[in-house]
C-alpha cells in the first residue's frame, strides 16, 4: 500500500509532457495487443498449388486429384465423398422400389372418348 501511494505521489508531481508521453505509450501499447488478438481470431485462408485459396480446415482437390487440407497432402486408402456417395445411392434404390409400388394415384381423370376440344 505504501508503494501505491508513493507511486501516485510521483505521478501528481510529474510533468505534464511526461504524462501525455506515458499515456500514448499506453494507447499504442493497448491497440497492438488488440490487433494481436484480432489476427489470430481470424480464420486463416490457405493458397492452393493451383493458386486458388481456401479457409482453414477446408478440404480441397486440385487438377491432378490430389487432396489438401490446411496447405497439407492428404492421403486416403479410399475418399470419403466415395463412402458417402455409396450410401446415399444404397438409400435412393431402396427407397425408389417402395415409391414405385406405392405411388398408385387414385383420382386420376382421363378424357372421354368423343368429341373432345371443341
């Protein structure tokens, strides 16, 4: 507490381009920390060998079929957008099966034979 109180006597007796100097050294010194803190809060983008850029933790394939991830190569014994295609085409055959037979429309209307347009 005593080292407070001497601390802020030598303030109140500084002068007055002293204080004017500390509080802009302050300023700049707070705003640097903020701009820090705002880098790395935002998402990193990633150049592709192609040229083509992309976020962070975003899957990509280049001309040659090459995957990357975060600038990294990725490899795969067999690619995931495989497996999901595979499922999904497993998933419409069955389900085209159950509309055929089911898809039975009962209200429908045919024209009579005759004259019909007139």
């Amino acid at each position: 507490m005593a080292g407070y109180l001497f601390i802020s006597k030598q303030i109140i007796n500084m002068n007055n381009k002293v204080k004017i100097a500390l509080g802009l050294i302050a300023t700049g010194t707070l705003v640097l920390i903020n701009l820090k803190r705002k880098r790395r809060e935002r998402l990193k983008m990633f150049t592709a060998p192609d040229g083509n850029t992309y976020q962070e933790n975003q899957t990509y394939r280049t001309i040659d079929n090459q995957f990357y991830k975060n600038g990294k190569r990725l490899r795969f014994n067999k690619l995931e957008s495989e497996q999901e295609n595979h499922s999904s085409i497993n998933h419409y055959e069955e389900n085209a099966v159950n509309i055929s037979k089911n898809s039975q429309n009962k209200n429908i209307t045919y024209h009579q034979k005759g004259n019909r347009h007139q």
